[in-house]
C-alpha cells in the first residue's frame, strides 16, 4: 500500500471514530472511556489540535474541541455530559494520571 492511501484510510477510519462517538453513541461518557481505554473524546480533540500545530497550523484546546464536537464543548457537556460518581472520578484521577499527564 502506497503512503497516500495509507494516510487517506487512516484519515477515514479516525473520521468513522469520530462519527461513532458523536453520533452512533453519545451515550457513552468520556470519564467512561478515559477509564476503560485511556483515551476519550478530548484526547482526540487533543491529538488533532497537536497534529495541527506539528503542521505550523496555529489552533487552541478551544477550536480543536469545537472541530471535533461540532459545537462548543460547553454545549456538547449541556447536551450529552451526565454527573460522575464518585467512583469514577477517582478513576478517572489515575487514568488521567498514566494516560495523559506528561510523564517527563
């Protein structure tokens, strides 16, 4: 397979993620996904503000979120973000802790 259409499938299947998350299952709570997978809907936003910015492309955590949410993400939290227990916060704390926070 040559490099561009590894990048255009890639590209596609990150599209198809997106879609499942925002669409097919909005359901589904980013504290429950950063605890299960390590990862959730912000990291992702993440990722695309950082792949955005390597490409001298000058976007904030802000407009990244809203490309990824579709909307503002305090509309998205008012929309689809229920209340966590407190179980889950904590696990999201550590979660939060081995997955995201700089470990350097």
């Amino acid at each position: 397979m040559d490099e561009k259409t590894r990048t255009e499938i890639e590209a596609a299947a990150f599209r198809r993620l997106r879609k499942h998350l925002m669409e097919d299952r909005p359901d589904v709570q980013n504290i429950d996904l950063m605890n299960l997978a390590g990862f959730c809907r912000n990291c992702l936003s993440r990722w695309y503000q950082e792949a955005a910015n390597d490409r001298g492309i000058d976007m904030d955590k802000a407009e990244a979120r809203e490309i990824y949410y579709g909307m503002p993400y305090d509309d998205w939290k008012a929309r689809s973000q229920t209340a966590a227990s407190p179980e889950k916060q904590a696990a999201f704390e550590q979660a939060f802790k081995e997955n995201v926070t700089d470990k350097s």
